[in-house]
C-alpha cells in the first residue's frame, strides 16, 4: 500500500472517469474502487429510458468491458459497502469487514431514492428505479401490468411513464407541484410535456400528493390527498433522492445537501474529496453551495479531479447539462434555469421541435430543447461565455445560431 | 475485428483491437484511448467523439449522417475529414483504420 493509492467509494460514472483519467494521465499507483452492488459498473440513465422499454440489451449498460479493468489495472471490489472511514490511519473500512488504506479518498457515493412517508409504502408492489436490481425487476413485470401508477412528475417518473404508456398499460402520474418537472423546466417546457404525456394517454394529475399506498398483501390502489382512489398493479415511487452523506458525516466532514467540497472537489480533510451527485459544491452565479445529478456533472468533475491529482489543479467550472428520452421526445438542458425572468421560443412547439432560452434580464442562464440536437449545442457555446445572444436574436428564426461570434 | 490505430495530438498513437458491430468511439472508450470522451454514451447529441480520418480511409469509412453534420458543424476545428466516430461501425472493412484526435473536445 503507497500513499498515493486511491480509493473510490462509489463505482458510477464518477468513479470510472476518475480511474480512467487517472490512468490516462500516466497515474501509476492503485486505484480501487468499492461498489456496494454486484456486477461489474454500469450507466443509471438507460434503466428508465432505453434499457426499460427493450431498446437496449443489459450488456450495453456496462460502462466498460470487464478487459478495461484488467488492461487499466483498477480494481473493483463488488457488493460491499463502505461503513467507516478513520481519517488518522487514512483507512476505510467495509462491511465485510474488509479494510482498504488510502493515500486519498474519493467519495462518489451517489444518492438514494426518497423514501415515500406514508402508509403502505412498504407494501409489495410499491417498487422504486435506481439501480439495476430494480430495473431488470421491474422490466419483467411490465408484460403482466394493466395499471400502474407512478408518484412524481421528475425524469424518471417521466420517463418510465412514457415506455408503460408505450406498451398500452394505463398509467396515472401523481404530482404533488402545480407542474411536472417543477424544479428542473420552464413553465412553457413544462407543459408541453404534459401535453405530450396526456395525449399518449397518460392521466397526469398534478398539484395532489399521495396520502396512503392500500392493499392486503400487494399494492392495489393509491389515494390521493384530494381522495381519490387510483387502482393499480404496481406504484412506482420517483420522488427525487437523498445524497449519500451518511459516511462522509460520520467521519466528520461537512454534509447538508450533499458532501461540502470546494471549487477543488476537495473536503476540508486534504486526503478526502468528492463529487458526481453526492457532492455540493460552489458554482458561479449560484447562491450557496450546488448539488447537481447527471452524467455530465460526474464526468467533468472526474476529469477535474484526475487533474488534480496528477498535479495540474483547477477549480471546476463547467457548464452543467442534462438530458431525458420521453418516447419519441429527446429534452436536452443547458445550464440552469433557476431565476430567470424571461422565456424566449426558437421553433414552434406545435411542431413538437423547439427549443425554449431562459434568460435573467439580458443573461442567458439556460436553454431547454426538445428534438432540437443544434440548439442545444449552440446553447452550449454561448453559455459557456462567448458568443452572446439577446432575447430578440434567440426569437428570430432568421437568425444562424452558428453565425454568432 | 479491426485494428484501429487513434494518433493523439501531441502525436502519441494508440492502437486498439476493436469487435466487429461496435462503434469506433465504443473502442476506443472501451481501451481508453485519450481524446475521446463519448459523454452521450453514442448517442450522436454530444459531439465529443470527433475525429480526423486519414485520406486514405475516407471513402472506406464513408459520409457523414444527416445528424452528425448538424452537430459537427458546432464542434471546434472542424475539417472535411472530421467525424463523430459513435457513427462509424467496426467491421473487418476497417483493418487498419488510422484517425487523429483534435486538441480538446470540448
């Protein structure tokens, strides 16, 4: 054991990228990464998208093949979790009992699902979507479902309506915001969606919580907190997630909505960072620290890592970017739409192609575009800084994206 | 299978062994080849799988899609001979393929 070995909590998209800019950059010492699941890593984002609806085959989700890590020398240690860390002896210990020493830690812990706080949640049959033990599970269930009903109007709640309603299966979406997607669209974004659902048959009702999950031995129906009763086969709970902060607390460091980190990715304990979805973070133009949950985040902020600790630090500062499949729709987001004051349309939703710029004031903070790949990637370049676009240039269809700047 | 051969910026190459049916960017993410990231995972919605193919092999490996234009023609330092390679399939065909990766892709 070298004091330059890392050790990475976590084996997500986070963690790979680490290992494999790590080894990219000529980093020699080891490098482990501890998954509390079995299987070799694999990509969340096809679970409740392609992989759900039989578009892609469970091979695909790898994130690499099982040669990538003998050829790359980085070492998995499968279905353990990490339950303590003794920051003196710089050793993390795991629930076999096993003990890994570290020169530095990474903590790409992810997040949960939010449990859902109500009666008969515990019931079989109220199932949730986040790891692939629940998708390949729920994936079988779906020739048999009549009914389901999915709580939460977030991207995988979304997402996973769209491939049921696909497959002719009633399902009803319960929201508890006034609108799908409330936290991460525009209120313009929001609602074509909600069109579009609704014409694919989907009963979406917003603005109601779930008061109770009823059934004898197995989910048969939720009521809602307006009272009403929605028969169902299966519910599906996507009520967001919580950060895994757990670990990181109980050795001390700071946590809230996330593990603390600075623009480094760094925790207050040198030998210690963090990132991808379980970290928070300081992010320019952002009050208080940020906590963000998508593959890019967790990529970028590996890479920004690697460099770290390969010796060229720099503070991480890069544009945040989403995406969600809902059928034949393809939602890309750049930036962060939180605050804006003003909504522009490039394109015309009725043709089910548009793209919606998001600005405060004169800023651009974000675009959203729906089956519009160009925007979006112009959208990247301008708020990435240079060039800039005015409310009355995003509106006019005349005007080249590609010219700008 | 193909052998592939991926030449850096700086001009490091790194040469892969790649499976008939799987994308070039697949590839060389698989064997982790510097200079391609493939965040979309081959989705042709992130242009950062650009390459350079060699003159020699353009008409073997063939056009652009109609998709892949549109993208690339936002991606840095474009040239006539740029491609996303998530759209170019492995196949025997492609023995010996040699493609450069641009400075940066993003």
């Amino acid at each position: 054991m070298s004091s330059s070995d890392v050790v990475v909590v976590g084996a997500g998209h986070a963690a790979i990228q680490l290992a494999a800019s790590l080894r990219q950059g000529r980093y020699d010492g080891a490098i482990t990464l501890i998954a509390d699941e079995s299987g070799l890593p694999y990509q969340r984002p096809p679970l409740s998208k392609a992989f759900m609806s039989g578009h892609m085959e469970e091979a695909a989700l790898l994130l690499r093949p099982a040669s990538f890590y003998a050829a790359q020398n980085v070492g998995v240690v499968e279905n353990d979790a990490a339950v303590g860390i003794d920051r003196a002896a710089r050793v993390v210990t795991l629930a076999s009992g096993a003990a890994h020493a570290y020169g530095h830690l990474v903590l790409a812990t992810g997040a949960a699902n939010r449990p859902l706080p109500v009666p008969g949640a515990q019931l079989p049959g109220v199932v949730g979507l986040r790891n692939l033990a629940e998708a390949r599970a729920l994936k079988a269930l779906l020739p048999g479902l009549r009914r389901v009903v999915v709580i939460g109007a977030g991207f995988i709640g979304l997402e996973f309506a769209a491939v049921a309603a696909e497959r002719g299966i009633a399902v009803t979406v319960i929201e508890a915001a006034p609108r799908p997607l409330m936290r991460g669209v525009s209120a313009v974004m929001s609602d074509h969606l909600a069109a579009s659902h609704r014409g694919w048959g989907t009963e979406l009702l917003t603005g109601t919580g779930v008061k109770a999950i009823h059934g004898s031995t197995h989910a048969e129906s939720a009521e809602t907190t307006d009272g009403r009763i929605i028969l169902a086969d299966l519910v599906l709970v996507a009520i967001g997630v919580i950060p895994n902060t757990a670990l990181a607390a109980a050795a001390g460091l700071r946590t809230g909505n996330g593990i603390e980190v600075d623009a480094f990715l760094a925790t207050a304990d040198p030998a210690i960072s963090a990132l991808g979805d379980c970290a928070a973070f300081p992010m320019a133009g952002q009050i208080g620290l940020v906590r963000l949950e998508s593959v890019q985040n967790a990529s970028d902020q590996a890479r920004a890592l690697a460099d770290r600790l390969l010796g060229k630090p720099t503070s991480y500062a890069k544009l945040p970017w989403f995406w969600s499949d809902q059928a034949a729709l393809k939602l890309q987001i750049a930036g962060l739409s939180g605050g804006h004051d003003q909504t522009v349309l490039r394109g015309d939703p009725a043709s089910g192609a548009f793209s919606v710029f998001c600005f405060q004031g004169a800023r651009l903070l974000a675009v959203e575009s729906l089956n519009r790949a160009p925007d979006h990637m112009a959208a990247r370049r301008f708020l990435a800084g240079a060039p800039k676009i005015t409310p009355a240039e995003a509106a006019d269809p005349a005007f080249d994206l590609r010219s700008a700047g | 299978m193909a052998k592939i051969t991926f030449i850096e910026h700086n001009g490091t190459s790194h040469v892969v062994e790649a499976e008939n049916g799987v994308s070039v960017m697949r590839a060389a993410v698989d064997h982790n080849v510097p200079g391609i990231d493939g965040d979309c995972g081959g989705e042709c919605a992130c242009a950062t799988c650009h390459v350079y193919v060699e003159a020699a092999w353009q008409g073997v490996v063939g056009g652009r899609t109609e998709t892949e234009e549109t993208m690339l023609s936002f991606a840095a330092a474009t040239q006539d001979n740029s491609r996303l390679c998530c759209q170019i399939t492995v196949s025997d065909a492609l023995d010996g393929l040699v493609v450069h990766t641009p400075d940066g892709q993003h």
